[in-house]
C-alpha cells in the first residue's frame, strides 16, 4: 500500500514544478520561479536519497512536460526523451543536496547550486544542450534578469534559488537569515545595476524585415520563392534611409552556392535600391548530404560581403546525431532530415559599413557563449536571424525573445531579431523589448539603434566561474554534511572564560 504522505509528497512536488513552469515564458510569471524552488527545499528537508530523487524527478517533470511541448512538432520521439532526461538531471541535483543534515543552512549552502549545475548541464548535454524553458528565460524582463549583466544568465538560475532559499528559511522562521540572504541578492542586483555595460559609439538606422505568413509550415511544405518573394515585398515598406537592413534566417533557399542563382542579382539590386548594409539568411544546397546555413552581406554599392555559417545546429532539426543507426531503427518514414547542415568554425562577426556586427543565428541565441564570442570579436550590435515558422504555439518564440533579452543585457549591446513569421523584435542594451511583431503579420520595425563598444563584467567572465562556485558550495556542504564539522570542534572546544 502507497504511504498517504509520499503521495502527497509527490503532489507538493508536481505543484513546484508547474510554479516553475508558469515562470517561464510564454506565461512568465515570473516570482513563481522562487516559492517553486523554496517547496523543493522543502521536500527535501530530512528526506533520504531515494526520496530526494524521486521528488526532484517528478518535480521536473511537472517544469519541463509543458514548458517543451514545442519539441513534439520537431520530434515526436525526442519529446519524451528529452523531458525524461532533463528531468533525472534535476534529480540528480536533488541527491546532490544534502537532506539528512541536522543543520538546514548545510542544505541552503548546496541547494541553489545544484539547481545551477542541473540548468547548466541541460544546456550542455547531450548533443550541445537545448537550452529552452530555463528559469533565466522567467527573469528576463524582471529586475532580477539585470543580473546576467555580471553573472550572465547562469547566474540569474543561481539568483533565483537563492530567493528560494530565503522564502525556505523564512518558513522555518529564520527571519534573520532569510532577510539577510534576500539583502545579499538585493545587493547583486545594485552591484549589476551600476555595473559596465558598455558605452555608446554611434547611431544607425535599422530595419528588421518580417515577410510574414502561415505559422505552423515546413520548408518541404512551401515554395522557397513564395519566401522570399514575401521578404521582398516587405522590405518595400522602408521607406526613409536605413543604413542596415536583416533579414530572417534561411529565408532564401537555393541549391549550389548563392552566387550562381538568380537570387544573388536580386539581393545585389535590393541592397543597391536602398544604399543600405543588407544581411540576409541563407540555405545552400552543397550535396545529396549536406546543406550550408548562413548569413551574408550584400553592400550599399551592390557587391557582396563577408558571411557567418552558423556554428551551433539544432539536433533532428538540421542535423541527425546518430543518424545511420536511427535510420536502421525507424527506417525510410523516420521523419528526420534528409540532409545535415554543416557547421560553420568562423567567428560569429561581420564588418560592414554600418558597423561590426556580431551573429547568433536561431538556435545560437539561446547559448550565452555565441553571442558573447561575436561581441569579444569586436561586434557593435548583435543579430539573430531566426525562423521558428515550422512550430506551433509560441514557445519557441517568446522563449527566444526572452532569451535575445538575457543576451542583450549579458553583452551590453542591442539585439535585432528577425524572423519570417514572428516573433521580430528590437531589444536595449537593458532587456526592454521595444518593437515586437505579431505572429504571421508581415511588417518591418525601425528604430534607431545605437552601436555599441566596451564589454560586460559577463562577457569578460563568461558562465564558467558561476559553475566553478557551484561546484565548490556543494563539495562544502557535504563536508560539513559528513560531520567534518563536529569533529574539528570535539578537538577544538572553545576555551570556558575564567
């Protein structure tokens, strides 16, 4: 018979989770990340290791199965899989933090780092990580997300079980504790608040390009030259001098090399019309095999310039890990790609005559380190031509606008998002969103941007010192979890006063 209080038990565990879940984006209620990371320190009070593991699980579960539920439109199969991975990766992290100690505060010293280490593994392994529906993305537009300016946005996860801590501690009715510890992340935020981030250099004139169109359909569904035929459309709407104009990712698909097809004298002759720096997104057909997805430059005289192949792919979107024994397994109707992209090993920079402009193609703007290697390469602004038009709802997308916020306010730079049928959007240096698209809409957004020089305490730190601390808070709470603590008293008792 199941014991009444582990059953309800693994309900407190389901209900964390989902206040987790309801932080992030699309919902993004944001103070509900901390009373969902304060029940999990709660169930793991006194808890021992199976039980630890198991509530984790569940709990992650319950974050995860509706805050990935894009996944099932990109993979059915990999849904399951990756909420069942990512999950024991919680769990893990729960057996990490020390339950059966006496001393609470030994718990609330590993507490907020494991849960750090388990978004920092998911965003790793396997296959390069899928860095979707962390507890960062809830923070973005919350004062809490300026922290990613000196801890990048692995430091806002550790920011966020903090408070958890707190709100734990203050159930406990340590009043001063959970005080204290709720000051010291006040204190991280004033300290990100006046931190550097950077320094403006000029002003240009941007326009971020949507074509618009149904949601919801795949390349192989749709005529490439229905695409771009929409872009060009749209880029008629600029009507005043822009000196920089971007276009969404893979908005022009071509087979062979873009310079012998008929697109390439089109795009000479739109970025000619418009004397402007034009950036557009690019598939390229190499072999039966293989495909090449860029972003390229057309100048204001016409000519061609320099172009980013995107590095990091999405794994069973653009290429197939694994792929000749999943195709031995599913067989000729597995539904997985025909051909992989081949990743680029540039640096994510173009130098234009608007400016040098840093590149986080798509899936690239989820990952801290590719918008930051644009940025330590000179970049002035960063781009990030996506195009999330094949996947239903709008996860993916208000996940990736919350995510150009994380990177804006880690780099100190403005970001431009274009993407064929929404989400679009400008971003400050600060996080703010101030043009957004809707869904399907087609449009174009201007704004004056600013190009910006001098870097961030997190571009020069980057994510690894935050993991590093991690690591060292829990090797200390389990010493002195294991009683190392005690012993070193008994052979040094305080001296009795006279």
């Amino acid at each position: 018979m199941i014991d009444p209080r582990a059953l309800r038990a693994l309900l407190r565990a389901v209900i964390a989770g989902l206040l987790i879940a309801a932080s992030i984006p699309p919902w993004g209620w944001w103070p509900l990340a901390f009373i969902g990371v304060a029940m999990w320190d709660r169930l793991l009070c006194n808890a021992k290791p199976r039980a630890r593991f198991v509530r984790s699980t569940v709990l992650a579960i319950a974050w995860f199965a509706p805050t990935m539920l894009w996944m099932v439109d990109l993979t059915p199969p990999g849904y399951p899989i990756a909420v069942i991975v990512f999950a024991v990766y919680v769990g893990v992290a729960g057996l990490a933090v020390p339950g059966r100690s006496s001393r609470s505060w030994v718990r609330w010293l590993a507490l907020p780092a494991a849960f750090t280490l388990a978004e920092a593994a998911r965003c790793t392994f396997p296959f390069g990580g899928v860095p979707l529906a962390t507890t960062a993305m809830g923070q973005a537009s919350a004062p809490l997300g300026q922290i990613a300016r000196v801890l990048c946005a692995v430091g806002v996860t550790f920011a966020v079980a903090v408070i958890g801590v707190a709100l734990s501690a203050l159930w406990e009715r340590r009043h001063l504790l959970g005080a204290i510890t709720i000051a010291g992340v006040v204190a991280l935020w004033l300290v990100a608040i006046i931190a550097p981030s950077g320094h403006d250099i000029r002003a240009i004139n941007a326009a971020v390009v949507q074509g618009g169109g149904p949601q919801g359909t795949r390349a192989t569904e749709t005529n490439p030259r229905d695409v771009f035929n929409r872009h060009i459309e749209a880029t008629k709407r600029v009507t005043t001098p822009v000196d920089l104009v971007l276009w969404p990712e893979n908005v022009v698909a071509v087979e062979g090399p873009i310079s012998v097809n008929r697109e390439n004298a089109e795009l000479s002759a739109l970025a000619s019309s418009l004397d402007t720096t034009l950036v557009v997104g690019i598939t390229e057909g190499i072999d039966s095999s293989n495909f090449a997805n860029a972003s390229i430059v057309y100048l204001p005289d016409g000519s061609s310039g320099e172009r980013y192949d995107k590095v990091r792919r999405v794994p069973f979107g653009e290429y197939v890990p694994l792929r000749g024994i999943l195709e031995q397994i599913a067989g000729s109707n597995s539904g997985l790609p025909s051909r992989d992209a081949v990743a680029g090993s540039e640096p994510a920079i173009l130098h234009t005559p608007a400016g040098d402009l840093a590149v986080a193609i798509s899936w690239e703007i989820f990952f801290t380190n590719r918008g930051r290697d644009g940025v330590l390469h000179g970049g002035q602004i960063l781009l990030n031509p996506t195009n999330g038009s094949s996947y239903w709802l709008t996860q993916v997308q208000t996940q990736q606008v919350a995510s150009s916020q994380l990177r804006a306010i880690e780099s100190g730079r403005w970001v431009l998002q274009a993407a064929p049928t929404g989400f679009s959007a400008i971003v400050t240096p600060t996080g703010d969103v101030v043009q957004r698209t809707a869904i399907s809409e087609q449009a174009v957004l201007q704004q004056e941007v600013m190009l910006r020089s001098g870097d961030t305490i997190a571009t020069v730190i980057g994510p690894l010192p935050i993991v590093v601390l991690s690591l060292l808070l829990i090797a200390t709470a389990w010493w002195f979890a294991t009683n190392r603590f005690t012993t070193l008293r008994s052979k040094f008792p305080p001296q009795q006063s006279a």
